[in-house]
C-alpha cells in the first residue's frame, strides 16, 4: 500500500543519490580546473579555467538546491494525495517518483493542480487541464 511514509522514505533516497552525483561531478570538475595547465595560448588557457568555472558554480548551485530539499522535507508539511492518474505528494517540488509501481509527482504547494488537490475528500473529483481527476481508488 502507497503511504506517505513510503514515498518520502524514496524521495530521501531519491536525493541522497543525486546530492551523491553531485558531489562526484563537482570533484571532477574541480580537478579538471586544476589540472589545466597554462600553454603559451594565454586566452586559451584563461577561457577553459572560466568555463570550468562556470561548470563548478552550477553544480555547487545545484548541491545547494538539493540540501534546501532535504531542509523543507523535513520541516515542512506534506500531504499525499492519490489519484486515479497517480499520486501527488505535496511537499517540494522534485518530480516524478515510481513507488511501489505507483507514479507519484512531487510538487510544491504552489503547483497549478495544488489549488485543486487540497481539501479534496475521497471519491471527489475536480477538473484539471480538461483531464477528470477522482481522489482515492
């Protein structure tokens, strides 16, 4: 049975296995920058160390990223919702999950479909994007 518990509990593992590639491409690509060596093509040299730069400040902008999903998983409230169309986890906004063959969409409260999923009961329904929705199977 999906529970919420469930889906945070992959959605944990889910962002430990990013943040751990994250972390492995900004080595690599630190040690990338810091193996360059300069060559007598001066601009040349100076145009691969600002790319690497730039590569390095994106994956550092992306590890932070991830950390403040670990930060608002745990200190904010979530609501998981189950749909005919699939799950959705109300909490931050990661994507799409399969769990336990389920797919669950992780959004943040300030979705388009949230207005639509909060404060439903079981066997409602709503309209959303032309698409009927029935809450609970």
């Amino acid at each position: 049975m999906l529970t919420k518990s469930v889906v945070i509990a992959e959605l944990d593992k889910q962002l430990l296995s990013k943040l751990s590639y994250l972390m492995t491409n900004l080595k690599q690509a630190i040690d990338s920058r810091n193996s360059d060596t300069k060559s007598s093509a001066g601009d040349k040299f100076e145009t691969s160390r600002e790319m690497a730069q730039i590569e390095i400040q994106k994956i550092e902008t992306e590890i932070s990223k991830t950390q403040q999903f670990f930060t608002d998983l745990a200190s904010k409230a979530s609501q998981l919702i189950i749909t005919d169309k699939g799950a959705f986890l109300i909490s931050i906004p990661f994507g799409k999950l399969m769990v336990s063959g389920t797919e669950v969409f992780c959004i943040s409260k300030n979705a388009p479909i949230t207005k639509h999923l909060i404060n439903t009961k079981k066997n409602d329904y709503f309209f959303y994007n032309d698409m009927k929705y029935n809450i609970g199977r």
